[in-house]
C-alpha cells in the first residue's frame, strides 16, 4: 500500500499510472485526500463545501472498474474540486452570496462539471470564491477570506483563491477556475501553481457569465501534464454554449524541452507599469532560462496603451442590472466592495459598451499582428507578490481597485488570447512569483509546450501544509 504522505505528492498522471498498476486504489486516494482537507482546510479555506459521502461512493465505483480493467473515462478515480460558481449537480452554488439561499435545487451540472463527471473523475467540493467572482482576492460575507498557504497571513488572489490554494496543497489534484479578468492566473501566481486560461470559447460555458465575452475556463494544478489532461476531457462542445469560440481539437503536449526556433517577446512592463524590483528580477532570470532553452527572445513591449479603462467599462456592462435589481436590504448583504463596484456599473450605457467594443475589437486586431512576429508574448504575471489577506488592494497602495494592481491579466480577456502563470521562483520572503505566457488565439498548444519545457527544465516546490506566520 502506497503511504499517505506520497499520494500528497502525487499528480493526476501519475496516480493513473498507479490505479492502472493496481498498486493504489482510488478509494485510498480520495480518504487520504478528505483526510487533508479535514486537516488543512481551516487554517486556509480552500474548500467552502465537501462531500465525503459522495466522493467515497464514487471512488469505490472507480475502484470495482480498475480492478477490471475497465475505466470509465480519463479520469476514472481522481480527486477533483469544481469552483462554488459553476453549477454542480447536488452541492450548492450559491455564488458565495448571502442573497442566494441553502434550499437549491442544485439538480444541474454546468458542461464542464457534466464533463469531468463522465469521465469518472471524483468532485470532492467546491473551492471559495469572492461574491459572485467580482474581484481579484477570495473573500466573502458567506465563506470568509482564503489564505495563502505560503504564509497565511497573505491573500490567495482570486476570484479562483480557493481552487489555487487546493492546487497548492494537493486538496485534489485537479481543480476547475474562471478567468474573466485574471481569476485563474491571480491566484496562480500568488500561490507557485499552474494556471491556464485557453483561447475564450475552448471550454463551454453555462449558464452564461455576466461578463461573457471576457470569460474562460480552464485548470488550475502543479503540473503543465496535469492540466493537459483535464483539458483532453473538457474541450468538447456543448449546445447550451451559443458563442463561437475556438476550433475545439486534442491538445497535445510536446515532450521536447528544444524550444529552438520559438520567437518570443519579452515585456519587462508593457511600458506602463510598475513592477516590484524582487519580481522583475526573478521574471528576468526565468526569460534568461528560456533562452537557455533554445527560444529566440527580443525585449520588445506588445505596443498597447494601458486597456484599464476599456476593460472596466466591459465589466460595467455586464454588471449593469444587478444594482438596480436589489432592494435596500438585500443591498446591506453585499460584500462593501461589490456594492460600490455595482453602483458604479449604473454609470455605463449604451453608447460606452458600444465604443468599448470598437476599441477591443481594435485591440485584438493588433493582438493579432504581434503574433504574426512573435509566436509567443511572456511578461510577469503580476507587477507584486501577494498582500495581507482581507484587503480588496495592497494595504497603503493607496490603490481603489483591484484591477490597477493586475494590469498584466486583462489585456488577455480582451483579446481572448490564450494565457498561463507558470512559477518561476520566489521572492526574498519566499512568496511565489509567477511568468505569464501568453500566445496568439488558438494556438494553445504552443503556450502549453513551452510551460511545459520551463516546468521540466526548472522544476518548483509547492508547500506540504500550510504555512502559518505570525
């Protein structure tokens, strides 16, 4: 019998590999796992609801197939968690909102969780997420805030924090995010793991976001070969999706580390922002390190001017008639911070999302003449390490929104770019600092191979428990 300590450290490929081998069980992976939860997640609120029962049953369901050889799908037996925003059959997805009651009914999968379930995978829970996803840290007046397991003292990121602190502890081994501003890469770069944003409309959406033409899912793990195959299960077409997005195809992963050939454009701060000296440096190493690797890297700025008020107004638009909706008493249930951002969405009209559409469709036909040099964009993933949990900016930022400090994700909901944070080292403090890659509409497949070749060549190290500081 494998020991517990190693199913902690072990990834979805290589529990496979050992459920196929029958030297584990599925059902010892998802107790060992609960058993983590149980164990770690007060101190870091990863999960806002678990279902021991119903992951058991279906682990032993995995186990009976295994044992025949017979698995059901690509995931047969693996632990997964599903974010509290995605409708989930059977546990609540209340939006991590006091104005959506207990009582469901939750009798509906979303495409994605439908998905994963054929494929045999075990949803454990669901991971925390801010109000209705809204911001850029995961906190809420329903589940509380979520802490780094870096040092709990720090944010997560968000509006994904709870799926990338499950990733981090290996609560599962394969988690679902969103990303409609940086909610998958946020929170990746804040906690050392692997987040992926595919081109927009490469996983099916339902029901629609309120921000749906900058929304996209994907994966958040520890490992490039992890989120590959969560995407080889997820990538399928569902009717409920009406938005064209990406041709939907197998992704592949390139097994060669040569990344000779590959041009790549480095942008140390797009030309605008300010970055945190420790993260510009760490960044600048892992761009040497991609050198080492073969690619072809110019230091050379995408050419676009700061996008922070053409996103805010796309936002606004989707968010325009929820303030409007609410009575007084449900607006005191609000988190603070939401309620200010929605009345302020009551400002945006008609004539402002129309201008905004021109200037993204602008920005996305430039997006697409860069990439004709370049085969590949890589910047910081964000301009900070992460903060003090509990604060929606930087304590004495003297920043009012959550987008000024992420200027670096949005740009590539705009342009529904694919895009990744893949860790690439740690700050004095011994905070994780993410790279971001970045690649030219639907060639996922290119932005995959070099995180990969990067993972490989310069492995991380991800924290065995929480870390807690006072």
């Amino acid at each position: 019998m494998t020991q517990a300590t190693a199913i902690a450290d072990m990834s979805a490929v290589e529990l496979l590999a050992h459920y196929r081998a029958k030297r584990l069980s599925p059902v010892e992976v998802a107790e060992d796992t609960l058993a983590r939860i149980e164990r770690f997640n007060p101190q870091v609120n990863a999960y806002c609801y678990t279902d021991p029962k119903g992951a058991l049953e279906a682990a032993r369901g995995a186990e009976q197939r295994w044992l025949k050889g017979e698995p059901c799908g690509a995931l047969d037996g693996l632990p997964i968690s599903i974010k509290e925003l995605t409708a989930t059959c059977g546990m609540p997805t209340r939006k991590a909102s006091l104005l959506i009651g207990e009582e469901g009914p939750w009798d509906v999968d979303a495409p994605i969780t439908g998905f994963l379930r054929e494929a045999g995978a075990v949803i454990v829970g669901k991971t925390t997420s801010p109000e209705f996803g809204w911001k850029g840290v995961t906190d809420s007046p329903i589940y509380g805030i979520t802490r780094n397991p870096w040092d709990t003292r720090m944010t997560s990121g968000g509006s994904s924090g709870g799926a990338a602190v499950a990733a981090s502890l290996n609560l599962g081994v394969l988690h679902q995010g969103s990303d409609a501003g940086g909610s998958i890469r946020i929170p990746s770069s804040f906690t050392g793991t692997f987040g992926f944003k595919p081109t927009f409309g490469y996983i099916p959406q339902w029901p629609a976001s309120a921000t749906t033409l900058v929304s996209h899912l994907g994966p958040m793990t520890r490992t490039v070969e992890d989120a590959v195959l969560f995407l080889q299960t997820v990538a399928r077409p569902d009717p409920r999706d009406a938005l064209l997005g990406a041709p939907r195809h197998t992704p592949w992963l390139a097994q060669n580390t040569d990344l000779r050939g590959l041009r790549i454009a480095y942008s140390a701060d797009f030309g605008y922002v300010d970055v945190d000296p420790q993260v510009a440096r760490v960044v600048d190493q892992a761009v040497e390190r991609l050198a080492q690797l073969g690619a072809q890297v110019e230091a050379v700025d995408p050419g676009f001017s700061n996008p922070f008020e053409l996103f805010k107004t796309v936002v606004h638009a989707g968010s325009v008639g929820l303030a409007g909706q609410l009575s007084e008493a449900q607006k005191h249930l609000l988190d603070p911070g939401l309620l200010r951002f929605t009345e302020q969405c009551q400002h945006t009209t008609l004539a402002h999302f129309t201008a905004a559409q021109q200037a993204r469709a602008e920005l996305m036909a430039h997006m697409n003449a860069f990439h004709a040099r370049y085969d590949l964009l890589v910047c910081p993933m964000m301009p900070i390490t992460a903060f003090e949990a509990g604060h929606d900016v930087p304590p004495g930022s003297g920043l009012d929104d959550w987008m000024k400090w992420s200027p670096f994700s949005y740009p590539f909901n705009l342009t529904q770019q694919p895009a990744a944070s893949v860790p690439c080292g740690f700050s004095s403090d011994r905070l994780p600092i993410g790279l971001q890659v970045v690649g030219a509409r639907f060639n996922d497949d290119q932005v995959l191979r070099v995180c990969r070749a990067f993972e490989q060549a310069f492995p991380t190290t991800h924290p065995p428990a929480p870390i807690i500081r006072n």
